[in-house]
C-alpha cells in the first residue's frame, strides 16, 4: 500500500468495535486464532466500513442501502494518496477534484477531504445515490466541502457536470467492470469462491450471487465494458483540456492499457502516467492524463 495509508496491517477489529459497536457481533476467532469477520457478509462488510470512516476518518454518520456499493477501504484510500503524489508537482493550496460515478457512498470525497482538505463535486446518474452521498455530507457538516451533480444523461461522463466556469485540479472515476449483468455476476461468483477458498470453505455455486462487493446497474456494467467506458471519458475530456489538470480513471483489467494509451496518443494527451498499486495480493492501477 502507500505509505500514507492509514490500513496498513491487520484490522485493530477490538478499536474499530468501540468505535462502530455495530462491528462487534460479526467478529469472530477465525481457523488461525485470530480476530476476523466474514468479508462474504455484506452487512459485516458494511459495519467494518462504519468504523473503519469513524475511527480514521472522523465520519460519524455513514451508511448506504442494501443495493449499492460498498467498497473495499484500502483500495479506495490509496487512489487518493497516489492522486495526491500525482498533484503535488502542481503545488497548489487549494484543491478541486471531480469524481465521477461517485455513488450512494462517496468514499472518494470523504476521505479525500480529510486527509488532504480537497473540495470536491461528486457526479452519478442515480438520483437515489446523489441523494444518499447528499444525507451523508450533510450529516457530517461537509457541505460547503462536497457537493453533487446528477447526470441526467447516462450517454455523457463530463457533459453537463464540467460547467462553462469549472475548473478542475483531478477528475477520478471508478468506472463499470463489466459488460453486461451476466458478467457481473459471474465476476461476484468469482470474488464469492475466492472468499470461501481464502477461509477454507467449500464454493458455493449460485445462478444470480450476491452483488453485494460491486453494487448495482451502471456501477456494474455498460456497453462496452469497462474499455469503452474509458474510451468515451478520453474522448469527452478533450472538450475540456482547459478546465481539468489531470484527468484519471482506474483500470481493472491490465490488458485494457494499450489500447487506453493508444486512445490517449491519438487524441493528443500531452501527459500519460500509468500509476500502479498494490493493497495485499490486489493488484490495480490507473491511468492519468494532462493536455497541459
């Protein structure tokens, strides 16, 4: 992980009890005596991620329905550390950033802002999720910090978020894995055996599993999959190469790069960085671009 990131090590889960006590009936003694939860639970998942925002990060008031993402802490914590290194050249106090697809949990902005102070808009094409991330913010008196954008078109990624006066230090998107629901629930069936296997249980087989790692509809899928995603965002990002600094999107699938960087060169990118990442045995990455 990067240095600066706060979940290095195992879980202190008996800290995080006290500060979520929600957490502390999903802790159990795992085979190798020591302190550990099902990460298959996503209600376990989500009351580790409650304390997880309280105990590091000072957010007292955070949750998300049922069937919206609920995402892996560590992961998230070192884009904004990589992103932060990436923007440090620019030496700028005040920091602006645009997360696209921020969703009903807003973990980019949240964090974001309490390690490094950056403002932030968050755009989604759910209404239901700009108004969960909306409670959230409010709840925890960020509002002047983070604020959000519905993106009433889910065929623009900028358009009609980039207004004619914004200007952008970074833009940051998790985007769609996949291209189609199908392949979503295979790749959580995936993630499901992957569990079981790490714990020592048997793989258990289901014809619609869980989709409680990955959320819901365009948090998932799209046309195109993940590569035609990032195609549109390079191809949008031109119309504003002078009101965003560096643009950026993780990518989840390594083999995707080559043809992201050749999207990139053909479009005239003046600056590409390929910025890898490692949390555990995960290995991920993003791409970032400047026409600066």
């Amino acid at each position: 992980m990067h240095p600066r990131n706060k979940h290095q090590g195992r879980y202190d889960l008996v800290a995080l009890s006290l500060a979520n006590p929600e957490l502390k009936p999903f802790v159990k003694t795992n085979a190798y005596n020591d302190l550990s939860i099902d990460f298959a639970n996503s209600k376990a998942v989500l009351a580790l991620n409650k304390a997880l925002l309280a105990h590091e990060y000072q957010i007292a008031e955070w949750d998300i329905p049922d069937q919206f993402l609920c995402p892996p802490m560590p992961g998230r914590a070192d884009y904004i550390h990589y992103l932060a290194d990436l923007i440090d050249t620019d030496k700028r106090k005040k920091i602006k950033g645009l997360d696209i697809g921020v969703g009903a949990n807003a973990i980019y902005p949240l964090i974001g802002h309490r390690e490094y102070g950056w403002n932030f808009i968050g755009a989604d094409i759910n209404a239901s999720a700009v108004e969960n991330a909306q409670a959230i913010v409010n709840a925890n008196g960020l509002s002047d910090s983070i604020q959000f954008r519905l993106q009433s078109n889910e065929n623009q990624i900028f358009k009609g978020i980039i207004q004619a006066d914004s200007i952008f230090d970074f833009s940051m998107c998790n985007p769609p894995f996949h291209a189609s629901l199908e392949d979503a629930q295979a790749g959580t069936q995936r993630k499901i055996n992957s569990l079981a296997r790490n714990t020592g249980k048997q793989p258990i087989s289901t014809t619609k599993p869980q989709l409680n790692f990955s959320g819901q509809g365009a948090q998932l899928f799209c046309e195109g999959g993940e590569l035609g995603f990032i195609t549109r965002m390079i191809e949008e990002s031109a119309l504003y190469k002078n009101q965003c600094r560096w643009f950026t999107t993780l990518v989840s699938k390594a083999p995707n790069l080559p043809k992201i960087e050749r999207v990139l060169k053909a479009i005239g990118a003046k600056k590409v960085k390929i910025v890898e990442m490692t949390q555990g045995q995960k290995h991920s990455r993003f791409v970032a671009w400047s026409y600066v």
